[in-house]
C-alpha cells in the first residue's frame, strides 16, 4: 500500500508538472524563438509522459490486488465470525439476507474502496501539484480561481445525507431481494404445483423495483456535485480570465505565464468533477459498512465452558428445564434422565418439544433456566468443540452439500482411513446405490443432496454418522424417509451402532423404539409419562393412546 501511495504521488505530481512546463514552451520557444529549446522541453514533456504511463501501470495493479485482498478477506472473517454465533441469530437472519451481507456488501466496499485509493488519492496529488503551480505562478489569479468553492460547502452535506439514507434502503432492499430468490429456487416445485409463478414473479419484481428506484434517485442526485463543481470551475475561469488576461495585455505579466496557469487550472478541472463524485461514492461504501459492522459486533451469547475432558460415563438429564421463544414457552420445566449406554425414545406430538431437546443438549440454544446435564456435568461447562464432538446426529432433514458423496460422509471425520470408511457404507447400505452410480463415491450429491432420492440421502446421513463414531447418538427421525426394506436394514444398523453408546431418539413411527430401554412421553413441553413400552402400554395412558391410533391395538 506504500509503494502504491509512492506511485500514485508521482503519477498525480505529473499534472503539475505539465503544466509547468508550458511556461518554457511558450516564453522560450514560441515568442522567445529558442529552436534549441525546442528539444529540451519536448523531451522533458515526454519524459514526463512516459513516467505517468509508467506509474499508472504500477499502481493500478497493485490497487486492484489490494482491493481484491480486503474484500476476500473481509468475506471469509464475516463467514467465520457468522458461523459462530447463535441459533437465534440465524431465527432472526434469513440465508439470503445473509448471503447479500458477505457477498453484495462486500463487494460494494470493494468497488468504491477501489475507487476512492485509485482515484482520491491520485487526484488530492494532482490538484496540491496544480495549485502549487498556479500559486508558485501569481497567487492572487489562485484566490479568483477559488472564488466560487464556498458554493459547495452546504450542498454537499446535504447531497451526502441523502444518498447515504438511499443507499441503506437500497441494502436493505437487496438483502430481500436475495431472500425472495433463495426462497422461489428452492421452492420451485411447490411453485409450479400450486401454480404460484405469476404471485412469485410479481413480488420479486416489487423488490427490484424499489431498488431500481432508489439507485436511479442516488445516481441522479450523485452528479449533482460533479455539475456544481463544473459551475464553480466556470466561476474561476471568468474570474481569472477577467483579472489575468488584462495584465497580460498590459505587458505586466507574460503569455507562458498565463498559459501555464490556465492549463493548470484546465488540468485541475477533471480531479474536482472526480473527487466531487467521489463523495457520493463514499456513502454507497459506508451503507455497507454500516451492515458490515453490525454483523460484526454481534456477539454469540453461548460461548465455550473450560472443560475439555468428558467422563467416561455420559448418561443425560435435564432438570426443570424452560425455555421460550418469542414469547411462547416451549419447554415447561422439563424432567428426564437417559442413562449411559442404553437407549432412550423421546415421543409424543409434533411441536411437544423434542426436537428442542436435542438442540439444548448441543448447546445450539440455551434454556431459560434449569439444568442440561451430559455425565452428571453441565453442558455449557464444556469447551463447546468437546461438547459436540460427543454427538453423532441423524435427523429428518439429511444436510447434504454439493459436493461427492464421499466428501459428504467424511464431513464429520475427514482424516477417516478407508476400511472405517467401507464399514460405514455397508452399515448404512449405501454400497447398495453407489456401486451403481459410473463415479461410485466421487459423484455429486446435487444441492441439498438433489441428485439423490430422499432415502439415498438419508442412508448418506447415517454413513456418516456411523462414521463419526461418537459415545453419544441422537437419532431425529433417523428413517423416516426410507421405504419399508431400507427402514429394516437401517433400523437394524441402527440396533448395532446404539448398542454401547448413549442413545436418544425421537420416533413418530413407534414401531421403531418398542425394545428402547426407556421411552420418554412429551405433551406440550412436559413429561407425561415415562417406562419400557410394556409398562406404558399396561398404564394404559397416552403412551398406550399413540399406540392405538398408530396401530389400532387396544389400550
């Protein structure tokens, strides 16, 4: 960035240098008839030419991989600092919305911030260099020439407000914008089943019309200070025309005198429309800024306890635990314990908070108040990557990525060595597809896993939870998405991996968990029952209810 602020001095120097050589070229050489003169001061302006091309060159270079490193930089420190912060953060923060935060704004800081070190600081050079000459030549045709400069002062404040308040609803608006495109692409086909496409297209055209509308009224009103600064510049002109050329007319000044300051007062011309355009540009930077920063100083409220060594023995319990989101309680004081190495099923209606619990034990969310215990230990005494290490998950939703397949089982394991590997496939039966498939492991999964169907993915899923290996399984739906002989073959590999471990699952089909050692009964929040499936059903209480419904058994 020195070398590059060396160079762009030289280049904006140059102007000056110009404009200074005139006042040989006319004195000299046109009225002084110097013929040797001639060549000294053309090769002195090609001189000078040359080393502008040169440094330009240089500069502009450099400039660009500056720019280019801040902005690479500030995308990946955003990402980071996001992937750190809390579940509610991303309950608040649509992945479009984000997505224009690490993509759109940071761009836009990178094309105005290239913009204000390439061309301020070149043109701050020239116009010092250009009005060093002009003074050094008479500083009262200086002071004309600046007549007119108060003039700028109050609009340009108030030209700055404005475009800054646009530019943050044109952010903003960008951020919906982006939000409405995630939302119809990876809704497309409830779109096009519901017939939707008009709806979709004209909302999305309301967005993009309020952006439209709010950049064309900033670029409107950004030239507003290039066209006062021509106005001013006007001013100067007339005003250096009427004192100067009088006084070369009277012989007190002499014509290479005038014609240099004349064509550094020309040369100053463009750097003052530049620069006066440079400050709307500014705004447009520190509206993204400002989105910028305000992710930044947003700070995750979970943040890692001191212990780094779990005991041998994990079993789980929650304690009077609550827990509320935006105003509506989701857990009311929650009592459960899952002992080490047995199997606990958590069932019950769909939003009795189940799914919550296996957030709190992972510390995604944090309750309200009481206690979350993992080996008789508070979880949120836990250095939070010790924590999670602790957990392999399957749930209803497999998140796959866009890359292979094998990319997408290592993902929780990435130094697995091939046998462990192989022995993950067979358990989950995925071998029974990519053996199939011409790149076998190495083809894509598709975004969101889409080249596959929704029991490959969740087979996939499974791999790579067996894979892992953790002490603890959290298993959420774990085969709700396979046909009944994948769900057996599963449901069987399943049996195998849980035996030894801590497992909890959350099971609609209940089919699945009659051999659990405890099957825990959630109902708004609360346990309502606890046992083995036989003590349950002998209850003849709402265990025995969801049986009935699900299997038409009597209670």
């Amino acid at each position: 960035m020195g070398l590059a602020f060396v160079l762009m001095s030289i280049e904006g120097a140059t102007l000056g240098l110009i404009s200074w050589m005139l006042k040989p070229l006319f004195d000299r050489v046109f009225v002084g008839k110097d013929a040797d003169a001639i060549w000294w001061v053309g090769m002195a302006i090609f001189g000078i030419f040359l080393l502008r091309a040169l440094t330009l060159i240089a500069s502009r270079s450099l400039l660009k991989q500056i720019s280019l490193n801040i902005s690479t930089e500030m995308q990946r420190d955003l990402l980071a600092h996001i992937l750190t912060l809390d579940g509610r953060f991303f309950n608040d923060n649509s992945p479009g919305a984000l997505i224009e935060r690490i993509q759109g704004d940071t761009i836009a800081v990178q094309g105005v911030w290239s913009t204000l070190i390439t061309g301020a600081t070149r043109d701050v050079i020239s116009l010092i260099g250009l009005f060093a000459v002009a003074v050094a030549i008479d500083p009262s045709w200086t002071v004309a020439a600046l007549i007119g400069i108060p003039l700028l002062i109050a609009p340009s404040a108030l030209i700055q407000r404005y475009i800054r308040r646009k530019m943050r609803q044109s952010r903003a608006n960008a951020s919906l914008r982006a939000t409405r495109l995630d939302e119809i692409l990876h809704g497309i086909a409830s779109i096009r089943l519901n017939r939707a496409e008009t709806v979709q297209t004209g909302r999305f055209d309301e967005i993009i019309n309020r952006i439209r509308r709010a950049e064309v009224k900033v670029a409107t009103t950004s030239v507003l200070m290039p066209a006062l600064t021509d106005i001013v510049t006007g001013i100067g002109f007339v005003a250096v025309l009427a004192l100067g050329g009088s006084q070369v007319m009277e012989g007190t000044r002499s014509i290479g005198d005038f014609m240099s300051f004349f064509t550094a007062l020309a040369l100053a011309f463009q750097p003052m429309r530049r620069l006066g355009g440079t400050a709307g540009n500014w705004q447009t930077a520190a509206a993204s800024l400002e989105r910028i920063y305000q992710t930044l100083d947003t700070r995750p409220t979970i943040l890692s306890g001191p212990r780094r060594n779990p005991p041998a023995e994990l079993s789980i319990e929650l304690e009077d635990v609550w827990l509320s989101y935006e105003g509506q309680t989701v857990l009311h004081g929650l009592n459960f314990r899952a002992e080490a190495g047995q199997t606990t099923a958590l069932v019950g209606p769909s939003g009795a908070g189940k799914s919550t619990v296996f957030n709190l034990l992972t510390r995604m969310i944090d309750p309200d108040r009481g206690k979350v215990l993992l080996g008789n230990i508070p979880v949120s005494d836990y250095d939070l990557e010790t924590l999670r290490d602790q957990f392999s998950t399957v749930s209803q939703e497999s998140a796959l990525f866009d890359d292979s397949l094998r990319d997408n089982i290592l993902m929780g394991r990435p130094d697995a060595e091939e046998p462990a590997l192989r022995q993950a496939l067979e358990a989950a039966h995925v071998l029974e597809f990519t053996e199939a498939l011409s790149r076998g492991l190495d083809s894509q999964a598709g975004p969101r896993g889409s080249a596959l169907s929704g029991g490959q993915r969740q087979r996939v899923a499974i791999a790579r939870a067996v894979l892992r290996d953790a002490p603890i399984l959290l298993l959420d739906e774990a085969t709700s998405a396979l046909d009944t002989g994948s769900e057996r073959l599963v449901q069987e590999s399943l049996d195998r991996l849980s035996k030894g471990r801590t497992t909890l699952v959350i099971a609609h089909r209940l089919s699945t968990i009659r051999n659990a050692d405890k099957i825990v009964v959630i109902d708004a929040g609360r346990v309502v029952e606890q046992g083995s499936h036989d003590q349950l059903m002998a209850k003849g209480g709402a265990y025995a209810s969801l049986v009935a419904m699900q299997f038409g058994e009597s209670t």
